[in-house]
C-alpha cells in the first residue's frame, strides 16, 4: 500500500542491508501494489486506528498472533518470527499495524518527517522513532509496553492530507486537527445522507439513528485525549479503506 521510489533503494539499502531484500521479498510488496490504485502512504510497522470493523488492505488487525517466517515485519524482530501486539479490547475500532509500506529508515541522514504533519503522533512497532520524530513517554499513551509512540517534529514544509484513510483516527498535539479532513472525536453526530461515505463504514456504532435509507444520524468516536495536550480527531475525508 505504498509508492515506493526506486531512486531511494540504494539509500535504503546501505542504512538497513539486507533487510531491505527480506522486506521487498514480502509478497504483498511491490508485486502487489497497483500504481493507479488510491490508497494511503504509510510506514511499515506503523500502527493505523481506524474506526470502522475492518483493517485496510495492506495492514494486519493487531491480534498478537505470529506472523511466522515469511512476514516483513519479522525485520523488526532481528529476522525471527514477529509477533504482533494484542490490541484487541477498542470495541468498534481496530489498530492495524502496516505489513506492505515504506521502510522507516534509522539513523542520521534519514530525515523522514517532512511528509507528515507537524505534532502528529503516530505507534511503531519498529521499536524505534525516525530521525525527525520525537518519542512520546507520557504515562498515560496506551500500549506502551508493546509499541512506541513518535511526535513529528517541525520541518518547514506541511505535510498534506495524501497518507490517510477515512474513518481513521489521528492523533496530534495541540487543541485543534491536524488536517482539513479530520474532525475531532468528540461523539458528535453528523446527517448521514451528507456525510454518506463516512456513514457506510461506521453506521451507528457509535450512536445514532440513521436508516439503511441514509435517512437520520449518526456519532463519530468519543475519545478522550490521552495526555495534555494531545486531540484525538477521525478523518471526514481520505481514500476509502480497501478491503483485504
């Protein structure tokens, strides 16, 4: 579910070796990836919480079953079997960790915040943040014994709105959203018939009372923030999650 830059393997390749090779071997890489397909930009063992039932294509639900022998995330793992984080009690929602993406490089000289907003706050599994990412200790971030939380960091250039899916939820610093797309997760409700895509994926799971005849409302998420200072808002806007 990525574009991937050629121009960048030698880069990648020098800073990460040969795992690099055992990532592209993935079969959901690049043989799997269809140019003109629209889907969300987004790092390999990055963790997406989305509001809707499903885990987009090209992610895996975060169940904290083993992926065996085959997986790319097992680079993660020194090249053993990865397991993944169970994150499985957010009722309606679903933490879905990236299989098939862009390889977060580490080290100096691998800049690669300037293709996000500044202050979003996005999980790894990588164990590590990218050099332009700041890591996030406050006590009471969820799941910090088994994911790492990153802050990006001012860059001089905004990030746009090309790497997130609808119904997704984001995390930022700050009082308000980070994009035009999202609007904060306070529970609020919103007419079904003029909100019809967001509608479909989350219908009244959150509260409501709308109709199979788009008729009526219905609620986004209520989530409180995790630490001062930080909003959770869902994306109004975005690519349609694929389903697997």
């Amino acid at each position: 579910m990525y574009i991937f830059d050629l121009g960048r393997l030698g880069e990648l390749a020098r800073g990460l070796g040969i795992l690099v090779i055992a990532a592209l071997a993935n079969g959901s890489g690049l043989a799997g990836f269809a140019p003109s397909e629209a889907q969300a930009e987004e790092y390999l063992g990055e963790i997406v919480l989305m509001a809707n039932r499903f885990c987009p294509r090209g992610t895996i639900e975060a169940n904290g079953r083993s992926l065996g022998n085959n997986g790319a995330l097992n680079m993660f793992n020194d090249g053993n079997p990865f397991v993944l984080p169970d994150l499985r009690d957010s009722g309606s929602m679903r933490w879905c960790v990236v299989e098939s993406g862009i390889i977060p490089p580490r080290g100096s000289g691998s800049n690669r915040s300037d293709d996000r907003m500044p202050g979003e706050i996005v999980a790894f599994v990588t164990g590590y943040c990218m050099e332009g990412w700041e890591i996030q200790t406050a006590a009471t971030l969820p799941y910090q014994d088994s994911i790492t939380w990153c802050k990006a960091l001012e860059n001089g250039y905004a990030g746009d709105d090309s790497h997130y899916y609808l119904a997704q939820m984001q995390l930022g610093s700050g009082d308000g959203c980070l994009t035009s797309l999202a609007v904060p997760a306070d529970g609020r409700a919103f007419i079904a018939m003029e909100n019809e895509k967001l509608w479909t994926l989350l219908s009244n799971a959150y509260g409501g009372d709308s109709r199979s005849n788009g008729e009526g409302s219905f609620n986004v998420p209520d989530l409180a923030s995790p630490a001062p200072g930080m909003t959770w808002c869902i994306n109004n806007g975005g690519y349609y999650p694929p389903h697997n």
